[in-house]
C-alpha cells in the first residue's frame, strides 16, 4: 500500500492518470479567520466493548476514535443498517504512539460470523485496514470490530470510520476526466473504468475544517475480478492532490482503498478514481464530517511576523492572549516558505512554560510553502504526506496539542524554529502564525434544591498531606515544593504532590497517592471531582500514569484520566536540543454523581519500567463538591410529585414537597407529614383528618396511625404516616418522601397519584435504595427510568467534545437529574 502526492495538471509517462488543477480554496489568505471551525466531531469509546453485548452503538456515519489498550484488546461497535445496503469502514492508525498494527472485521447480526475482514488493505498506519461495499444482505444490527493481531499489541489511538449506503447508487457520468461530475447527496458512485488510463472525478463544496472520508470498493460484484485504482482527493496549495494507491490486498477481501483528509478552508474540492493497471468496475463511497461547532474559541494572529529563519540560533515570534482562558481545545495555524522544509523543526512555549513540539523534519523540497493548521481532531498526522499546503493535520506523531488543554491560555505564547542544517543558501521565512483558543470553564455546580453545594474535600496541601497517603513499590511519592524542570512550581501556593520533588521518578515502580474516605452519604447529584495535575511521562507502552475513583476498599473502580502518548522529550535543531515536554498544570475535572451515598476514594497511579524515567506526576489542589440531600429523605429538591400523579392521576395536581422536602401530597395529608414544608404543599383535596389517631410530629414517623379520608374528586387517602427510615409505604393519594427527618432511605410511592377530579390510581412503592441511590434499572410503572449511555462508564480517554447523558438520580416525581458527561481535558 502507498500514500503518495502526486503532481498538478500535467501528462505523466506510461499509466500514471492525469490529475486535475481546480478552484479550491485560496492559498494563504486569511490566516487565523478560518480555523474557528476546531476540527471534526469525534464519537468516542466506553469500555469494556470487547463483546457484541457490550459493543458501542454508532451512527451510520460517524467516526469514533478509540484506543486497542490493554494489550491484546478488542473493541467492537454496533450499528444499524437496512436491507440490501453496504457498508463502507477504515482505520486510522497513523497517529498511533504504539504499534500501528489493526485488523478489522464486519460481522454478521449474531455479532459473531465475519462477513469481511481486512488487515493491511488501508493507507494511514504501516499495517491499517480498509474495508469497502460489504453487502449487508437483511435489515438488522451489525458490527464493526477492530483487533490486534496478537495479544502484545496495543494501538493508542485510531479512528474508525464507517458509513453505511443504502437504496441504489449514482451511476457514473462519462466524460468527467477534466470536467469533475457532480457528487450525488448520498456521496454513493457506481462508475466503470474502461481502460487503464481512465480518469473519473467528482466534484463537492466542503466548508473549512470539514473532515472527508474517500472510500473505494475495488471489486462491488464481489467476484474476486479485481480492480487495482488509485484515490485522490484536492486540490490543495497550488493545485495538488495527494494520492493512495493499493495495488495488493489479501484474498479474503477485495481491493479497497481509503483516503480521509481535513480541508483548512472553504473552497470546491474533488474526489479522483484512476485507474493504475486494469479496467473494472468500482464503487465510491465518500462523506462528509464537519467540524465541531466552534464554541467559545477566539483566534489570535501574532503581529510579530515576518520573521527569517536562520541556521543556528532560533528563531522566536510571540503571541500575547489576554484575559486568563482555560483551555479546552488548542488549534495553531503555521505558514512558512523554506527552500528545504524538512530542515525545520517548530515547538510552542506556553504561559505556563510548558514546551511541546508541533514538528521536526516533515515536507520535501518539492513543496517549499508549508500552510497548515495543526489540530488534534484533523484526519491524519503531520508528516504522512510530503504536501503541507491547504489543509488541518495533527501533530506529527509523537506530539500532543492537548498536553496544553487544562491550563490558563492568558500571557504570552512563543512560537521557536530552529533551522537543523547548515547551509547559508536554506533561508526561510515565517510569514504568518495564530492561535485558536476554546475557553472551556469548569462549569459551576448547580443544585437543583437551591442549596450551595457542599465541600465533601477541599485540600490545597499548603496546611500538610491533609489525610492523603502514599505507598507501593519504589514510591516516592512526596509533598513539598518541585524543584525540578520541566516542574518545578505547584498549580498554587507552594505545597503540592509529586513523584519525587526534585527529580526523576524511580525505575520499576509502582506507586499510588491516595485520597481520605470521602462521604457521599450526605450528598445527591451532581457531584463533581476536580485536581490540578502537572505530567511528563516516558511512552505508554513503558510507563503508565492514571486517576482512578473506587469505592473505599477498591471496589468499583472507574478510570478518569489515563496517560496513552509517546515519550514527552524530543531532540530539535542542529544542536540535538533535548526538549523537556510537559502538561499542565491544568485543571482536570468529572462528574462522579454515579457513586452517590457512598465512601470513595481516588488513586493518582504511576507506574514505571526499568528504561527511562522522567519528571512523573505532580497533583495539587483536590476538590469534591456536590449537592445536599434533603433533610426529611430522598423526597425533597425538586419538588417532589408531578402534577398530574406519577400513577397517572390527572386533575388539581400533586403539591410538589419544596426545597426542604415536605412530604404533604395532593388530596391528602399523612398525620405525620407536615402539610406545609418550603415549596407548599398544595393538595387541592385538603386532606381527610387523620382518623387512625396518629399524633406524631413531622420526622418522628407514626407507624400505625392511618388517614381515612376523601380528597376532592373521591381519591382515597388509605396511607399511613411517615415511618421511619426506608419503611414508609405510599398507597393511592398520599406520597410520603420519607416522613421522618433522618428518611435518607423513605420509600416513594413512585406511582401514587394526585388527588383530582376523577378517581386517583395508586402506583407501586417502589422506593430508593438503602443508600439513597435510585435502582439500577428503569422502574416498570411508568415513573422515572434511569437512562445510562454506553453504560456507567465514561469514555475514558475519548475526545472532549463527545458528549452522552447518564441519568444519576430518580426521586417522586420524575428524574431529578441528568448529568452531562465529564469533560475531561484530552
């Protein structure tokens, strides 16, 4: 398989096809006003998804980018397809700091039988697969899986690609050699090349930072006549394509190729199928991903440009960004001319004096304009291809753009190249640079009661270890001031946490800083974790670092933040420049609302191999805060019952129990719940009198006294008072949240109704669990059914702008609360 540019409008020898010159968009112009667009949207994984029980359900179009860790994984995703329609997938393991090394698999609706599989018909990654037109003969779910071939593998990251084409595809159109036809919508070609020198292009509008997926099916009737082709997509610069071309594959699967690539801005662009050796039919699927809605994100151009770049001392211009935003996602635009690209090397200093590469020794003299924007969520890495005009990419593959997301982005920033070869002929010039910052706030805790949120820990270690231990294997966890580069400062104040103070962390360790119990008794969702953390680590596949929750005792661990990138030194200039790289400090947080009512603790983990060690962990400021519970049970925030009873009562509408929880319902009144409480109790039956002679207070729970009574519309109130803690029983028209004041665990009456004007129904007595927590499940009476996506694990290391929904609490009345998902710097 090859990855190649290929040259502009002009007549090649022998069967190389001619390739289109076109009105793509402009080179150069504009810099730092279009890449407000920050990349394409990126679905993410949530483990475990090594069955087809488990497998994460994806869009017929979509990509996902995951990660095949620990060794020897298999991630398997589920999606939806109809009859008679085919499937188009590829992966990307090009920006993998691992091995590059994947199989891919469609399988049949059993989630077992291979329809088709692949492992190396793909371009982007030494050994990436393609797969093309599998016919997906009924309707049903299917699966996409991808593997490693062995069981010593990891892949860190890759993007799954998939789209799913269904009804008929466009036929191709002759002549379209010069003159591109038109793309249908559905992006779906049927075309025929009729000679080896056959040219077929296709012309689409793509807006800038949209994202293309290419992908050709060398053989749709599937009769292993194979057609060898080429695939193209451009213009970019002035007028170049870049090119792959697969003229191999395994006999399993037919011949397919893929290309994806991200356009820097708006402009016509085109899609080429040539043919390289042989005639045949094709199939051409290609789509479209745009970029993320750009919110919050503001561009700054430096103005301390041109600048030459010379052989020997660096060459520095700045940018100064006002203001004190926290970075969420970091974009940099670079363009530069230089007679010998490669000779270049380009590295990024931060306010915070974090020094990360963007890269060293990429293009060809061939294209000596270089004009990119450098994005963690572009297509493919800087480097792949030799052209670098007119398009996003990734760092090159050892760098990271999101070890700066966290930090405060206000102060200067100082943009370094460094001319690696002597020669006095080799001058160049950065003629233009920008920044664009997406300002990401921690969000603020809202309680939905009204209440502040609660500090369940708050510890900025300026005062001691603040009941934080240390242990394990050459630990040398310590608090303290760092005071070694590349940290040698703390997020704030002068006490912090880290894996040895003023060095290197140890070699084969393995070492765990642990928090104090924290009680989550006392608190509902959300409930929120934030730590400052500061990092530099030798390659994943050697060294591991991550932040784990777990119950008190270990169990129910979930992992928050895991380190998976490459050794964060590098080597620049004509010196050998060792660049100490790092991340941080920024601040990191997650929703933990999942572990609510119990006593948990969190794991800052390291550990090591016997090679190369290098700065390791540094933690500070460490924060849970989440919202109180009711005082009078689990009843209270939200104003309890719903106004048409959960049971399906319509009519006058339950009196919601208020901020504080009162426990008063529509049309009755318990004998030991107050009918008042904050947020009013308004029963409109009034409440039969409490015949049973029940004289308790509000909170003391009288457990024999009954209420007889008959709201307005003839509902009967036949339940008793409020009982104690987990034991009071709902019936038809009285709701009781608890009853008493220590009613964490009062059963609500999930289906009791309103008094009205009809007849009210009674619902079960479903109540809370023991700890205050909602059953696992949806509850089967129509009442609140907790919706838990991919799962009650996050995506672990999945892309900051993917988002899914978990419901972490259901209370009388409906669900109290859907918690987005963390947002967790990348």
């Amino acid at each position: 398989m090859r990855s190649r540019d290929v040259i502009s409008w002009s007549v090649a020898q022998g069967a190389v096809a001619l390739i289109l010159a076109g009105c793509g968009a402009s080179e150069g112009d504009g810099l730092g006003r279009a890449q407000l667009a920050v990349g394409q949207e990126l679905a993410s994984e949530a483990e475990p998804n090594g069955t087809a029980l488990q497998a994460n359900a994806l869009s017929s179009d979509t990509v996902v980018r995951a990660s095949l860790v620990p060794d020897g994984d298999t991630d398997l995703f589920s999606f939806q397809a109809p009859a008679g329609s085919r499937v188009y997938a590829a992966v990307m393991t090009a920006s993998s700091t691992a091995s590059q090394d994947a199989d891919l698999d469609i399988l049949d609706q059993d989630g077992t039988t291979v329809l088709e599989t692949d492992v190396f018909n793909g371009s982007f990654g030494g050994l990436s697969p393609s797969i093309a037109g599998t016919p997906l003969a009924t309707a049903g779910t299917y699966y996409a899986r991808v593997r490693v071939p062995s069981a010593t593998v990891q892949v860190r990251p890759y993007d799954l690609h998939l789209k799913v084409q269904s009804g008929a595809p466009t036929a191709e159109v002759e002549p379209n050699d010069t003159t591109p036809q038109a793309l249908p919508a559905t992006g779906w070609i049927a075309g025929t090349h009729t000679n080896a020198s056959d040219v077929d292009s296709y012309s689409l509008s793509l807006n800038a930072g949209d994202t293309l997926f290419a992908s050709l099916d060398q053989d749709p009737t599937r009769d292993l006549t194979q057609f060898a082709a080429a695939l193209a997509i451009g213009p970019f610069g002035s007028g170049f394509d870049i090119q792959v071309d697969n003229q191999s594959g395994p006999v399993e699967t037919p011949y397919s190729d893929a290309i994806f690539a991200t356009v820097k801005a708006a402009g016509t662009y085109r899609v080429t199928v040539t043919g390289s050796v042989t005639a045949g039919d094709y199939g051409l699927s290609v789509s479209v991903h745009p970029a993320a809605p750009s919110v919050g994100c503001t561009t700054y151009d430096s103005a301390n440009v041109p600048r030459e770049i010379l052989f020997g001392a660096p060459t520095t211009s700045f940018i100064d960004v006002p203001g004190a935003p926290r970075i969420g996602d970091l974009n940099v635009s670079v363009r530069l001319s230089h007679p010998m690209p490669p000779d270049v090397d380009v590295y990024l200093v931060s306010p915070a004096g974090n020094t990360n590469a963007l890269f060293t020794d990429i293009g060809s003299r061939t294209y000596p304009n270089l004009d990119i924007t450098l994005d963690d969520e572009a297509a493919f890495p800087a480097g792949h291809f030799t052209l670098l005009n007119g398009m996003m990419v990734q760092p090159e593959l050892d760098y990271r753009l999101h070890w700066f997301d966290g930090e405060n982005g206000g102060g200067r920033w100082t943009l370094t190249l460094r001319d690696d070869t002597d020669n006095s002929n080799n001058l160049g010039v950065l003629s233009a640079w920008s920044l664009t910052i997406c300002d990401a706030p921690i969000p603020a805790l809202s309680c939905s009661s009204g209440d502040a949120p609660a500090a369940l820990l708050s510890a900025d270690f300026e005062g001691g270890a603040q009941g934080f231990t240390h242990a394990g294997t050459a630990d040398a966890w310590a608090l303290g001031t760092p005071s070694a580069a590349p940290i040698a400062t703390c997020n704030g104040g002068t006490q912090c946490w880290k894996t040895n103070l003023s060095g290197v962390y140890n070699a084969s360790s393995n070492q765990d800083l642990v928090s104090p119990p924290i009680d989550l008794s006392g608190v509902q969702a959300p409930i929120q974790l934030r730590w400052a953390m500061k990092y530099q680590l030798d390659n994943a596949s050697s060294d591991h670092g991550w932040v784990e929750i777990r119950e008190v005792g270990g169990a129910n661990a979930r992992r928050l933040w895991e380190f998976l990138d490459a050794s964060m030194t590098t080597t620049v200039g004509s010196s050998n420049l060792v660049l100490q790289e790092s991340a941080g400090w920024g601040t990191h947080y997650a929703d933990i609302s999942g572990y609510a009512g119990k006593r948990v603790e969190v794991v800052f983990h390291l550990d090591s191999d016997a090679s190369v060690q290098l700065a390791g962990l540094a933690i500070d400021d460490v924060s849970v805060l989440g919202c109180p519970r009711s005082s009078t049970g689990e009843g209270g925030g939200t104003g309890g019952g719903s106004t048409t009873g959960e049971g399906g009562a319509t009519g006058s509408g339950a009196g919601g129990a208020g901020t504080g929880g009162a426990t008063a319902t529509s049309g009755a009144v318990t004998s030991g719940a107050s009918t008042t409480g904050e947020g009013g109790a308004t029963g409109s039956g009034g409440g039969g009198a409490g015949t049973g002679g029940a004289s308790a207070a509000s909170g003391t729970g009288a457990s024999g006294g009954s209420t007889t009574g008959t709201g307005e519309g003839g509902a009967t109130a036949s339940g008793a008072g409020g009982a104690g803690t987990g034991t009071a029983t709902a019936a038809s028209g009285a709701v009781t949240s608890g009853g008493s004041t220590t009613g964490e665990g009062g059963a609500t009456g999930s289906g009791a109704g309103g008094a009205g004007t009809g007849t009210a129904t009674a619902g079960s007595t479903t109540g809370a669990s023991p700890n205050g927590d909602p059953p696992a499940s949806s509850d089967t009476t129509g009442g609140c059914g907790c919706r838990f996506a991919g799962g009650d694990e996050p995506p672990g290391h999945g892309p900051r702008r993917s988002r899914s929904s978990r419901c972490s609490e259901c209370i009388a009345g409906g669900c109290a609360h859907e918690a987005p998902e963390e947002i967790l710097p990348r």
